[in-house]
C-alpha cells in the first residue's frame, strides 16, 4: 500500500504571482494535482493568479460553491449547503491522498485568513498529512497600495466582514484606531453608512484588486452609488504615536 499523500494549504497571496513565497513557488511548479474554489462558470480567482504556473500534464480539480450571494448567511439553508460542500470536497482530497497523489489547494491570500481552505483543513488534518503554506494576506496588499501605514505606535488595529450587522460595525469602528473592512461586494452601503456614524467615513479609502490587474484606490466618499467588487478591502489607517 503506498504512502498518503500531502494535502498542501496553498497561500498565493494577494494577487501579483510575484508576490507569493518561493516555498509556494517551488510547490507550484512541481505539483502534480491542483484543487481550488470557484463559482461555477468562473475560472476562480486562486487558479487565474497561477495562470501560466502549473507545470505541463497538471491535474486540476475545480471545487465549484454550490451558493455564494444567493441565500442570505443567516439562513440556515446556507451553512447546510456549504457544510455539505466541504464535506464533498475534503472526501476527494482524502481519497487522492490515499492513493498516494500530493495535492496543492490554492488558496488566495492566507489559508488560515478567513479562506475557504480552513473549513477543509479541519476536517482532514485529523486523519490525513496536511501543510500549510503561509502567505502576505489581501489586506497587507491594500494597505500597501494605500502607499501609506496601517498603523503607527500602539494603534489597535480592527478587522471586520462587510456581513456584519450595521450596529456592530460602528461599535467596532469607533472603537478602534485602524480598520480593515473586508467582504465588501454588495454590502458597500451598509459599510458606508456605519463609518459616517462612526465618525469615520471621511478618512476611509477603498481598495480593490489590490495588486491585481485593474487594482483602484479611490476615497471611499468619492465612489458613492455603486456596487465594489466582493475583492475588496476598506481602509482608515491608524494616527497612532510616532517620534
């Protein structure tokens, strides 16, 4: 009987190829199977970042979300179809592990940074070899396109889900020095509307694609009325103590 395989957690990192690990780099271009999320009909994020990376006779495995915006999160209907997704895909990776195929997951920005990866992880890190590959997280990507610091001194910086609840998001935005708002996507408004009772909005700058192509970086208050990309990322950087 042959050995299992390795299930590598695959950081990409925030979208510029050159951006990744040479760690992940080296696992790339020698792996053998690739798996990676998409919406169904999308080419999926993860695996256009590696366009062009994958080594010759590469087989890929397209985990494809049976929901995404069409049930509301609070719906219990939305975690039973996700729950069920996961358990799906983690039984295909067991199986190729179990007959001795290493496979790289793809996985954008950090596998442990709220990514998909985490849902598999822990359902084959018990049973099966897994690794997981560290990466520089979206939010670092934004921050730097920003061309200015997150945060300075003792700054406590924050990071909230556009999901949230209106009336958390400004608790936590006016609590905290700097913040990072992520899982923008039609919840823009919502995010909008906290920061201006928060006393925020002001300062607050968007970015999306952050290191992508078609990367923008625009003040928040100047992109009023329209829906942003689910890849992006709002900032308020931190005026934290500095010599």
């Amino acid at each position: 009987m042959s050995a299992r395989g390795t299930l590598y957690g695959l950081g990409l990192g925030p979208g510029e190829p050159d951006l990744m690990t040479v760690r992940a780099h080296r696992l790339l271009c020698s792996a053998t199977h690739v798996a990676f999320f998409r919406k169904a009909g999308r080419p999926g994020q993860a695996r256009r970042i590696v366009e062009g990376l994958l080594p010759d006779g590469v087989v890929e495995h397209a985990m494809e979300y049976p929901v995404t915006t069409e049930i509301a999160l609070e719906d219990p209907a939305y975690n039973r179809a996700l729950s069920a997704f996961y358990a799906d895909c983690a039984a295909h990776l067991r199986a190729l592990s179990d007959a001795g195929h290493d496979v790289v997951v793809l996985c954008e920005g950090d596998p442990f940074f709220y990514g998909s990866f985490m849902h598999l992880y822990t359902r084959l890190v018990g049973t099966h070899p897994v690794q997981v590959v560290p990466a520089i997280t979206g939010m670092s990507g934004a921050w730097t396109a920003t061309g200015q610091p997150i945060t300075w001194g003792d700054d406590v910086l924050t990071v909230l889900m556009g999901t949230l609840p209106e009336a958390k998001l400004v608790r936590h935005m006016a609590d905290s020095d700097a913040l990072v708002v992520m899982k923008i996507g039609r919840h823009i408004d919502k995010v909008r509307r906290a920061l201006a009772t928060a006393g925020r909005l002001d300062d607050a700058w968007l970015v999306e694609y952050a290191t992508m192509p078609g990367q923008k970086v625009v003040r928040l208050v100047e992109v009023e009325g329209r829906i942003t990309p689910y890849f992006s990322i709002v900032l308020v950087h931190g005026q934290g103590r500095r010599p």
